[in-house]
C-alpha cells in the first residue's frame, strides 16, 4: 500500500512538472504585451528604431510607485541620445529622470533584443487610472525626429 501511495505521488509531481514546461513563460509574454515599436526615418532611411515597454503591466509588484518605461533603441547613429532625449507622457507630463541602463542590470524584463542597440530607464510620476487608459509615450530627440507610442489600447493576454 504504502508502495502504491509513492509511486501515485511520483505519478502526479511528474505530470505537474511536465505540464508546467510547456506553458509560456508568463514574463516574457507579458513584456511583449506591453511594448509598441516607432520608427524615425531620415531620407527614405530608417534613422531610428525604438521599441518603448511600460513596466507597470509588465511587472506591477515591481514597478507601481510611478510610471515606468523601458526603452531600446537601434541606430547606426553615434550620438549621445540620453543628451538629445526628451520625453512626455498624457497630459504632457515631462519625464522626472531617465538614464541609460547597463549590460550588468539586465534581467528577466530589462534587457536588449541586440548587442548594438542601447537601452534606458525612464521615469514619471504616478498618473490616475483614467489617463493610464489613454496613455501615450511621446519621445522627441532633438534635430532628428520624435516618435509617438500608443499604450491606450490593450492587447488581452493569451489564456491557456
């Protein structure tokens, strides 16, 4: 009996184990939910590729005292951007700090699609619900362009 009661444990941790490997890891789907991609083009060339991700919905428990954004660009461009950045939010909100985020920070959510590309920090303070429902991330880099990211609309998570 007692043989039976382990070999029915073992049964059942294992069929757990194997059904957890094989749903999506829940971070990552949820970065790729949260991010919005523009583009600044110069000359009928793609001067600048940003991908903007707002971390409240990726990670709320982390990030939740203010509203916070993470940023990736690509650009054969060799400029300082954080010198050149300037960022607004709803309401025209101007950003309250923004810094570049190192290769040694990187984790689960912070981190580059590329080795190439450059990656910064932003934050703002913490707007109500209803202007989160129309939130827009506006990034203007000055004598090249600015780009407009939507985050009003919501994609609906994949359910399993």
């Amino acid at each position: 009996m007692k043989n039976i009661f382990i070999m029915l444990c073992f049964l059942f941790n294992g069929c757990g184990i194997y059904n957890n490997s094989f749903k999506p890891e829940v971070l990552a789907e949820k970065k790729m939910l949260s991010s919005r991609k523009d583009e600044i083009i110069q000359d009928d060339k793609v001067a600048i590729v940003a991908i903007a991700t707002y971390l409240n919905n990726v990670n709320p428990s982390i990030y939740h005292t203010r509203e916070y954004f993470f940023i990736e660009i690509f650009s054969e461009l060799d400029i300082p951007f954080i010198d050149y950045m300037k960022f607004s939010i709803t309401n025209n909100e101007r950003f309250l700090w923004a810094r570049e985020v190192n290769k040694d920070e990187f984790d689960e959510v912070i981190n580059v699609s590329n080795r190439w590309s450059k990656a910064y920090l932003i934050a703002f303070s913490d707007i109500n619900e209803y202007d989160k429902k129309n939130l827009k991330l506006n990034l203007e880099i000055d004598n090249i362009g600015e780009m407009d990211f939507d985050f009003a609309y919501q994609v609906l998570e994949i359910q399993l």
